[in-house]
C-alpha cells in the first residue's frame, strides 16, 4: 500500500476519481487539503458524490487507513 505525505498529497485527475477502489477514495476523503482552484472543487465535488455512493464501506476502510 502506497503512503501519502498529509501535506505532499496531490489532487487526483477526474479519471482517477472514477476509477478508484473504496480504499483510495478514502485515503482522499481523510488526507487532502483545502481547494484552491476550480478544478479541485470540482473534484472534490466527485469525491463527495463517490463518498455518497460508498457509505457503507467507509468506516471499514478508515480503519485500514488510519493504521
């Protein structure tokens, strides 16, 4: 599993965003920063319609993430 520096991390691109696995997506949810540009409140707004979509798997895969 790749580590991500909290404050190195990077947005990802809108087809990252489609195609992440709930692990990623929570690894995102947790570890990204405030938006900056357009394009990051886009993605973010992605990220918030995924989060939407995975409820359920969340607190499963914080878990993994915080460990």
């Amino acid at each position: 599993m790749e580590q991500y520096p909290c404050a190195a991390m990077n947005y990802p691109t809108s087809p990252e965003v489609v195609k992440a696995d709930c692990e990623e997506f929570c690894r995102w949810w947790r570890f990204l920063q405030g938006l900056e540009t357009a394009i990051e409140d886009h993605l973010m707004h992605l990220i918030f319609k995924k989060f939407d979509t995975l409820r359920s798997y969340i607190a499963e895969n914080t878990k993994k993430i915080e460990e």
